[in-house]
C-alpha cells in the first residue's frame, strides 16, 4: 500500500484553500449572517471595556485570552476531526470560528471570571453560561446556517465550555498566587 506523501497531503491542502477562499468570496463575504459576525467579533470587546474592572484590567485580560487561546486549540482539533463545521466565515484562513473563539467566549467568561470572586460562584456562572452556550447559542447559530454540528452532541459543549472556563480560572488562579508569593519575597 502506498501512502501518501508530503507533497500529496499539501496539493490536497491547497486544493481545500482554494476551494474554501471561493466559496467564503462568492457566498459568506457580506451575506448577513458575514456581518453578524462581524459584529460578534468586535462589539463585545467594546461591551468588555466600559464592564471590566479597571483595577483588575490585565488580570481578567489575561483570563479572557486564556480562554481564547484554549477555545481555538479545541475548535480547530473539533473541525478537523469533522465533529462539527462552520458554513459561514468572517475570514477565511483563520481558526474556523474566530469571533466566538477570540471575541465572544472570552469577554462573556473573562467578565464571568471578574464577577465570580469565588469558586462556587464562578461554577455557577460558568455552568450557567455554558449551559446558554450549548443549548440555546449553537441550536440558533445551526438556524441560521453559521455552524453545523456533524458529530457532537450539544452536551457535551456544554460541558467543554465548563471545563475551559473551569481550567482558565485554575490556571489564573495558580500564576496570581505565585506572583502574590514573590512580591511577599521581594518585599521581605
């Protein structure tokens, strides 16, 4: 059996640009559902900035692209692996839903982070918005032909966009007590 080679993989990788850059300029480039998420990726980030707690700025900043960082690595793994897709694109070489991953999940969680001083509150926020995001966001996004869910049940975003926010606060968290021990050091 032959396999194929790097240059097979990457003439097929050119193919699926190409055909990805037609189909995103002659279908997704300002169709409606292209200018919501247009809006979606820079609205938010202006709905953040009155809402974020100044004091607190960089800390829920850091929070927010945390999250994002994780939100495309998962994303890109998901629709590679064909468990689900996006029809429509804002861009179309980018992570597949950019305004959600780098926009939209990270403002709403981040603002969630800086609300939900505890544990116990920022689960139940974080579940809570979790639970909106799967339930209610992506059956909406599925209507209006924005993302298609070939393979993966609702409930189980919901629970991966609980176990993001669950290890971008740990992950916070644990780098804020480790820079609050070495200010003690250096102030000793």
């Amino acid at each position: 059996m032959k396999y194929p080679s790097y240059q097979d993989i990457q003439e097929v990788r050119r193919n699926l640009l190409d055909t990805t850059f037609d189909r995103w300029l002659h279908h997704d480039v300002l169709s409606w559902q292209w200018w919501l998420l247009l809006a979606a990726a820079i609205l938010p980030w202006g709905i953040w900035g009155r809402l974020v707690d100044k004091e607190r700025r960089v800390e829920v900043f850091a929070y927010a692209m945390l999250f994002g960082m994780l939100a495309i690595i998962l994303d890109v793994a998901g629709v590679n692996a064909l468990l689900w897709g996006y029809p429509t694109k804002l861009f179309p070489i980018v992570p597949p839903l950019f305004p959600a991953d780098v926009t939209l999940f990270p403002v709403v969680y981040s603002l969630l982070y800086q609300y939900g001083r505890t544990w116990s509150s920022y689960i139940l926020y974080a579940a809570l918005a979790s639970c909106i995001c799967a339930f209610m966001i992506e059956p909406a996004c599925i209507w209006m032909g924005m993302y298609s869910n070939d393979h993966f049940p609702h409930w189980k975003s919901c629970i991966g966009f609980l176990l993001v926010a669950v290890m971008t606060k740990a992950i916070i968290g644990s780098l804020r007590t480790e820079d609050r021990k070495a200010a003690a050091a250096e102030s000793q």
